[in-house]
C-alpha cells in the first residue's frame, strides 16, 4: 500500500528588492481629471487636453512588486487546476522571517495572498550588510517538514506494516544574485540544513522528513543589460536534493517566464483555440475570429500527439513571446444539450485561462458557464475533420475532455469482411473458417515414450499445420487457382495429406485433365470477380495464371511419392521436365558425382564411347506424353552405369549446357582466323611498321 507523492511548494521571496524594473507607469492616464476632458460636437465625442496643467512624473515598478504580481499569477493557475490539492506557501526575508501563509486549505486562495502582501508591505532596505538568505532557506525547510492536513491523516491511518507517506517539496528563492559564488555557496549551505533538519524531523513525532527537495533559484535582473551568469542545471546533489538556477529580467517578461516554470512544476500543457466568433464592440452586427490560450494538465493531449513524431508536429507551435509549445485546435459549432447528450470521452481535465482579464477569455468563459459546450477540431495534413477535444462546464468548474478519434472499445469489434469505408474486401473467409475446422486442438492421453518427440500429437499436429499453411493466399485477388472453387478442391484437399492412396493420386491427376480439357474447349474460368465492373484478363492469361499457380502449388507439396507422381503427370501434361529441387529422392549427390568424373577421367577412348552411348538412353520428349497405363507395360529404360540413381551422368548434362550455350553465341573472328590456334595481335601495328622501314630505306 503507497500514497501518491504530496505537492507542497514554498516560495522564498527577498523582500529587499527595491531596484528599479524599468517598468513606467504613466500616472496621467489613471486621472480622468488630468488625462482630458469630453466635449461634444455635432454629436461625435473628442477628447481635449486641459491646460494649464503641470504633467505627473512617470512611476517606475520595482522588482517586488514586478515578483508579486508574477507570483500571483502563477498561484492562480496552479489553484485553478489542481483546488485544494497543490499547496503552497511564502516566506519573505529582510532583517527578520515573515511566514505570509500555511498548509491550511483556507490560505490557499488569492485573497488570502493579496491581504497577506498588503500587509508586508512593499520592499525595504536593510541597511549596511549583505541579506542572509539562508535564514530563509532554512525557514522553508522546516515548512516542508511539517505535515499538511491529507498528510496527517494518511500517516495516523496507516498501520506498522504499511508503507510510509511520501513528503516532496519544491523550494523557490526569488532574489537578486551577482555572481557564481554566492550560488554554489547557496547550494551547499542549503544541502547541509536540508541533511540537519531531516535528522530532526526523523526524531520528531509531529514532523515529516524530506524524501527530495528541488531548489529553484530566479534571479531577478532589471531591464537593460543581461544578467552575467548563464543558466545552467546541476546534476543531483544527493538522492534527496536537485538544484536548478535560473535568470529572469523583471517586468513584463516576468509573468510569461513563471508560466513557463508552472508548466514544467506542475506537468501542464498549452491549447490554443482558434477561430472564435465573437461579436465587436463597436458593431454588433459584424463578429470576428479569436483565440484563447487555456493551461490544463499535459495528459490531455496524450491521445493525439501519441502517433508518429513527424505526422503530429504541425500540431505544436510556438506563441509570440512564449518559450513553450501550444497545441492549435480549431472552434466548433457549439450545442446546448451538453447535460442530455452523452459524449464519448476518455478523460477530463480542469482547465484555466492564460490571459483571464482579456475580452475573448471573458466570453469563452461566460460562455461555457452559462452551460453551453464546445468541440474543437484537430487539424489534419490531409484536411480530414476530426474532433478531439470538448469544452464543457461541471460544477462550475470548466473541464477539456478528450473525445475518442477511433472506435470505442464499447462498440462491437468489426467483421473481417468490413474494410475502409464499410466495404467487403476479398478475404477468403469460408476458405479460413474450412482451415480452422481442420486444424482444431482436442485432449490426448500422452502415451508416447519418453525421449519420442517426433510422434507427439503436439508435433503431429504442427506438421500438419504446416502443410495446410505452406501455400494459403489471404485473399481471392492475389490468387487464381483457389478461386475456381468446385474444379479445384478435390486436388487441394488431397495434397496437403501427409500420404495419399493410388486412387486419391489418380483423383488428383483428374483434375489436372478436367482442366486441361476445359482449356481445349474454350470453357471460360469461374472466378468471383466476373460479376463486378470493369474488364478482366483474356481467357489465355487466366489459364497461364493457375498453370503458373498450380505448378508452383504442386512443387511446394512434395511429401510423398504419391505427390510426386501428380507433379509428374502435370509436367507430363505441359511437356515439362520436373526440377531435380523437388525431387524427393532422385536428386544427384555431389560425391557420387565427383566420383564419376573421376572414373571417366581414367577411361580410354572406347570405354568413353560406350558410356556416351549408354547414357544417352533417356525419355523423349514423345514418350512422356503417352499416358502413365500405356507406360507402365513397356520395356524400362536400361540402368544408368555405376549405380547412378539418376539416368544423366553430371558430364552428360555439362556438355549439354555447354553446347545449348555455344549454339546462341556467335564465334569470335579472331579464333576462326587463327592460324594453329594462334592468333596475331596488332596485326596493321606490325604493317605499318614494315611500311615505315621500307620508307626509310628508300
């Protein structure tokens, strides 16, 4: 038994940042009295300057309150999402320690935070001195190391025997830093009181010690030049402590930089959603397209970014002056059922505006709190529709659920016979059905002899297995013979035997001239697609088709004898000569072979003649015509010499491919010009240098 991970986090702020951000109000502006006055004229407003009036100087932000309000808004989206679940504290650091806030559920909440830095009031200096931040960091510590209410609870409910509640916590320090130094001497002293507290909490029955802790540190710098310390992430200091430094310029790129960080702390993602209609202040009777850009859990997006990298990476893209990634979903018309349809969702997550105070996320929200509920489409490359996700208000809180893109699971699974688009494909369905009849598994008493695998029912079973699989095509459109259906199937249930009788080979060798004589009439083929449009093959390349197959089909079942003779009676047939390959037993052994080479190397001349001639004895291309009743009566051929199993010798067949070769190629000139087998290389080389002697003796 394991609880899950708590989420405490305890923001560290140095209350002595009082340079400036670089960040002016103009004060003018917020004084109607002073930023002009209304006069009318023929009905249109204009707005006049008052004179006589001295301008207000400008009012430049701090850097606290730049990381107030920065710190406010990243606690608005964490609350927002995760209410009451993610908790989070301030300490503030000047001369003494200020804790704003604790792990009470009522302190979890932006009023709550307001009046706690109205209170504390706006920076200060210190004087003379450097700010001791450890006094801070060693506050916080002792915050995490007390238990929150869940906590509490969890720990006083568990029993000896059960697994301890885990304690994490995120610490971030947000201060003005100089240089290196001070961090690296921030980062061990901070691991030294992280090491002491965590022995005092193990001995303290009302504390908690520290599983692991993240040290955040955000160095404010004003606008102007950067800050000289790069940013940079330390391995893990220890098994219970990582540290990470990072540098953010104060004032308007604060904010957009903590909603950054609060994506990484908290596992969120971005959506953006495109295309909203929204009606201008000015004219009600014209609308235009917004966008709104919502932080929800990243888990919402897990369904459609879960494909192939480079398929789903037109989906992210960067926002203006944004350091992360937003997912683009497309506005759809929305419905106002939302609470009597049911839609199929997989999960739902709550979600919270970027920009909360802007007119399009006001009415989006306004929107889907009155009710209503919107789809939004996920664009795709090939311009398909899709709706992925939907917006939809429960409880007053908003929700994103992500929609199913395939088939629910809740539906029925799909024939075999349903391809894209609900059409029947080609598959051999009552050909698979016949195929799994045949090869059904039952109960057998093991009764075989230890050590006798090869006759198992188990192994008899794959063997025959595999000859029903040997040749099997999936569908009618990629073969030709299985699909002539009652013309083919005495043949094809007989081959797949591991034996057969004299009358199964002679029903084979049937079919064979059944087809043969339906080729000789001109019988057109049966084929399932004749009834479909279109124009099919002629009726001579269909019967070449299931010759090809039934050849090839025949030589991949060879298991017996009996199967060789039906693979001899189609050769015969076609005035073929079957390959030595698919022989079972008449195939030439190399040793043998060699060894005949070798006699004949040794005879004389006389005894090479007669071998040549008793060799030569073999079938005709007539005989193998006459059928097998007729043959079996008539003298055998004479035995080839030594023993051969074969009726060619290796030579034999050696001088028949070297002379089959020697008639396609015509002889080269050199050779028939040759003079004792002696041909003469540069032959007008040689003229032209007599020529040039006879010249130079003239």
């Amino acid at each position: 038994m394991s609880f899950p991970t708590s989420h405490k986090t305890v923001f560290v702020l140095d209350h002595t940042l009082t340079a400036s951000s670089g960040v002016k109000l103009e004060m003018d502006s917020f004084c109607k009295s002073r930023s002009g006055s209304n006069s009318s004229s023929g009905g249109i407003h204009s707005l006049t300057q008052p004179i006589n009036l001295i301008p207000l100087l400008p009012v430049t932000k701090s850097l606290w309150t730049c990381a107030v309000e920065a710190i406010t808004e990243y606690c608005r989206i964490v609350w927002d999402i995760f209410p009451g679940s993610r908790l989070i504290r301030f300490i503030a650091v000047d001369k003494t320690i200020h804790k704003l806030s604790s792990w009470s559920p009522e302190d979890q909440n932006l009023p709550n935070l307001s009046n706690s830095f109205m209170l504390l009031g706006p920076a200060r200096n210190i004087g003379i001195g450097k700010l001791d931040l450890m006094k801070g960091l060693k506050a916080a510590v002792e915050v995490l190391t007390e238990p929150s209410a869940v906590q509490h609870e969890k720990r006083t409910s568990l029993t000896e025997s059960a697994t301890k509640v885990l304690n994490k916590g995120r610490i971030i320090l947000v201060t003005k830093i100089d240089n290196e130094d001070e961090i690296r001497a921030i980062k061990e002293k901070f691991h030294e009181a992280l090491l002491h507290l965590n022995k005092v909490a193990a001995a303290t029955d009302n504390l908690m010690a520290i599983n692991h802790c993240d040290l955040v540190i955000l160095n404010l710098w004003p606008e102007g030049p950067g800050c000289p310390i790069p940013r940079r992430s330390w391995p893990d200091v220890s098994t219970i402590m990582s540290c990470e430094f990072t540098n953010i310029q104060g004032g308007v790129s604060l904010a957009p930089k903590l909603c950054n960080l609060v994506l990484k702390h908290y596992d969120l993602a971005s959506t953006t959603v495109t295309g909203i209609p929204m009606k201008e202040e000015q004219n009600a009777s014209s609308s235009a397209n917004y966008d709104v850009e919502l932080f929800h859990p990243a888990a919402a997006h897990t369904a459609i970014l879960r494909g192939i990298p480079t398929e789903t990476a037109h989906l992210k893209t960067y926002r203006e002056g944004a350091d992360y990634e937003t997912v683009t979903l497309k506005w759809c018309t929305p419905r106002s059922n939302a609470s009597i349809e049911l839609q199929h969702c997989s999960s739902a997550y709550r979600i919270t505006s970027v920009d909360v105070n802007s007119r399009p996320s006001s009415c989006l929200t306004n929107f889907l709190l009155n009710g209503r509920w919107v789809m939004l489409e996920m664009p795709r490359k090939s311009g398909s529709k899709v709706i992925s996700h939907m917006l939809a208000c429960h409880g007053g809180d908003i929700y994103i659920h992500t929609m199913y893109t395939a088939r629910s699971i809740l539906e029925d699974p799909p024939s075999i016979s349903e391809g894209c688009g609900g059409r029947v494909t080609d598959y051999r369905i009552p050909d698979f059905g016949e195929l799994i009849k045949a090869n059904r598994l039952a109960p057998y008493p093991d009764t075989t002899p230890a050590g006798d695998d090869s006759s198992t029912p188990l192994e008899q079973s794959r063997e025959q297995l595999i000859r029903h699989t040997k040749y099997w095509p999936i569908t009618l459109s990629s073969t030709s013979l299985f699909t002539l259906g009652s013309h083919i199937d005495p043949l094809t249930n007989l081959m797949v035997k591991e034996t057969m009788t004299e009358d199964e080979v002679t029903e084979c060798k049937q079919v064979i001239l059944n087809l043969m004589s339906m080729e000789a009439r001109g019988d057109p083929l049966p084929s399932p697609m004749a009834g479909q449009r279109g124009k099919g093959l002629k009726r001579e390349d269909q019967y070449r088709a299931v010759w090809a197959e039934l050849e090839q089909y025949l030589q991949m079942h060879l298991h017996s004898q009996a199967h060789e003779k039906v693979l001899e009676c189609f050769m015969e047939c076609h005035n073929k000569v079957a390959s030595p390959e698919y022989k079972c037993d008449d195939k030439v052994d190399i040793d043998q072979a060699l060894k005949e080479l070798d006699d004949y190397n040794y005879m004389t001349e006389r005894e090479k003649a007669d071998f040549n001639t008793s060799s030569g004895n073999k079938h005709t291309p007539s005989d193998l015509s006459v059928p097998d009743s007729k043959r079996r009566h008539s003298a055998p051929p004479p035995l080839a010499p030594m023993g051969r199993s074969s009726g060619v010798s290796l030579l034999t067949l050696w001088e028949n491919k070297v002379a089959s070769l020697q008639s396609q190629c015509l002889e080269f000139q050199g050779r028939k010009r040759a003079e004792g087998n002696v041909t003469k290389l540069y032959v007008n080389l040689q003229k032209d240098k007599e020529k040039d002697d006879g010249t130079r003796k003239k």
